[in-house]
C-alpha cells in the first residue's frame, strides 16, 4: 500500500492490474513458456547454486509420476531449476515427460516472486 504513495505508483497499479486479471492462472497450470525455459540466465542460476539433476531410472511415458523434493518450502530453487527450467536437460534426460512445478498459490501473489 505504501508504494500507492510514492512517486512509484504507476508501478504498484500495473502490478495490481496483472495480479487481478492473472488471479485463477496458478489453478490452470500456468502459461507454459518453452523459450523462457531455455533462457541463458537458468544455466548461471544453476551453476551458482550449483544444481545437478541425476537419473537413476527409465521412467514410462504412459504414466504419471509425482516427485516429492527436500527441502521444501518457499526455497525449492532446485526443484524449480530441474522441473520449471531446462538448464539441467530435463526434457533430454526423461523425453516424453512433461514437468510441471507444484507450490502454494500464495506463492504466485508475492509481488515479484
């Protein structure tokens, strides 16, 4: 509410904006974006934190598979790193699955997050 005050309010509207017309997006499994998967900038992130998928099993593709991730919580940056990126080859590593990332919806109405 503060930023509604300052001379920075243009932004905080924009943000509202988006987050009302975007609220039930998170419900409906997202946007799926496979050119923002392959950005560069999930290489460095991987590589910072550093971050390895490893496979140790041929997993079905007629099938459907829940991952469970330790630790959890808000800070699953490499759960998000191997499931919601391509930057450790997910897609190369189990062809035919396709990854989503599951987290709370509150998540998703942090600004910025």
């Amino acid at each position: 509410m503060y930023i509604f005050c300052t001379d920075c309010w243009l932004i905080a509207v924009l943000y509202f904006t988006w987050l009302v017309f975007d609220w039930n997006t998170p419900k409906k499994g997202g946007r799926r974006s496979q050119w923002v998967r392959n950005w560069a900038v999930w290489r460095y992130f991987r590589d910072y934190f550093p971050i390895q998928l490893v496979k140790t099993h041929n997993l079905l593709t007629t099938r459907n598979y829940i991952f469970g991730y330790h630790p959890h919580g808000i800070m699953g940056l490499g759960a998000f790193c191997n499931f919601s990126t391509e930057a450790t080859e997910v897609s190369k590593k189990f062809p035919g699955i396709r990854p989503y990332l599951a987290t709370l919806a509150g998540n998703f109405r942090m600004p910025v997050l």
